[in-house]
C-alpha cells in the first residue's frame, strides 16, 4: 500500500543533505553516541536559513520528536548538521 503523503526517511551520520527538493520534515530520532552539542536543521545547504535546532547531551538515550501538523516547510533542501558522533533519521514528505 502507497503512503498518500509520500513519507520517507533518511539516516545520516554526517553532516549533509537529508533530501533535495521541498518538503515538510514529520520527525525524527537521533542518538548522540556519546558527543554533545546542537543538532542543526537549514533550509538551503550548509549555509542555508537554520529552521530549527536543539541540544543533545553526551548520553546514549534516543531522542524522539514528531512535530505537529504538516510538519516544518524546507522549500530548498533538507541539510543536518551533526555532532561527530551523533546519528539521526529524518522523517519526511509532501
């Protein structure tokens, strides 16, 4: 059965782009494998309008969000950036 939304995922553990295109970001987990610091969500590549960001401590619990309604607007791309050793998987769609 096809999802109606196209929902799809995407698991990085570097710093890159999560999908090129516009999309709305549904939610995501991540893990900070032991390292600290901001977990950066832009619009528009590396350099690209920061559309939202949050801090991860050192430990290894998973961090789990589903943002409300449509979820958040990337009209570009969606880029991460990551602390060196976090991983996270991005839900996304239409």
């Amino acid at each position: 059965m096809s999802d109606p939304q196209g929902l799809k995922s995407f698991h990085r553990e570097t710093t890159g782009t999560v999908a090129t295109g516009a999309f709305y970001v549904k939610s995501y987990h991540c893990i900070s494998g032991g390292t600290a610091g901001d977990i950066i969500f832009r619009d528009g590549g590396a350099s690209g309008t920061i559309v939202f960001q949050f801090n991860i401590g050192t430990g290894t619990q998973p961090i789990v969000l589903t943002l409300p309604g449509a979820g958040l607007l990337f009209e570009t791309d969606i880029h991460v950036t990551l602390p060196a050793t976090a991983k996270i998987t991005t839900f996304y769609g239409k």
